[in-house]
C-alpha cells in the first residue's frame, strides 16, 4: 500500500502560489558573482539570505544546480522583500526551457525529501 503524501503550505507558500522546496547541496545561487545563501526555490521564485540590502530587479543573478548535468540558469529577479538578511525575488521572464528546467529540479529535490523520511521513519520503528 502506497503511503499518502501530505503538502501542506504555510503562509509564505501561498503568497508565492507554487511550492517552495529547500534547497540541498546540488543547489548555489550568486549575484554580481557573491555567493548568497540560498534557503529555498519554486517555479516562481527563491528566497535566500544575504549580508546586502536588495531591491528592484536584480540583473546578474545565477543559479547552478545538478540534475542529469550541470545547469546554469541566468535569470532577472524582482525583490519582493528584503530586511535583516533575508529576501525573496520572483523570477521574470524565464523561457519555457528554465521553467522546465526548474520543475525537474523541484520534483527531484522532493523525491529526494520523501525518501528520506520514509528512511528515517522505518529506522524510527526498527524495519
């Protein structure tokens, strides 16, 4: 018998209307060359922390990650928020390729996500 999978959203999740995965080690982000800490990604947007105050669009963001091969994505960013070290940026103008792109990386990262709590839990009760 397949498990349920259960997402919930919390409040943040729904302001960006798509589900928002952290990251793990296959994901980096820098802008203006800077490596920032990037603490999560959705099809529509990151959120990462940073020792700058952004604002506006951010021209000269990249974001490498992993997958079947290296990707690199090149994409403009609109600050929705930055204070005390955080902020959000929704992506603009992404070509359907980094979209696609993008949900390959979020499902595999949940993959990845639901494996391991399934380990965890069948070591939890000794299976």
């Amino acid at each position: 018998m397949k498990d349920a999978l259960r997402l919930t959203l919390d409040e943040h999740e729904n302001r960006r209307k798509a589900y928002r995965t952290p990251v793990d080690e296959k994901v980096s982000m820098t802008i203006a060359g800077d490596a920032v800490v990037l603490l999560d990604i959705s099809e529509t947007g990151v959120a990462f922390e940073t020792d700058q105050n952004f604002s506006g669009m951010i021209e000269n963001a990249l974001i490498f990650f992993t997958l079947k091969k290296n990707c690199r994505l090149k994409p403009t960013l609109k600050v929705t928020f930055c204070s005390s070290g955080r902020c959000g940026a929704e992506f603009v103008g992404l070509s359907q390729r980094a979209h696609l792109a993008l949900s390959e990386l979020i499902v595999d990262i949940q993959k990845a996500r639901i494996r391991q709590q399934r380990e965890e839990r069948f070591s939890d009760e000794g299976l």
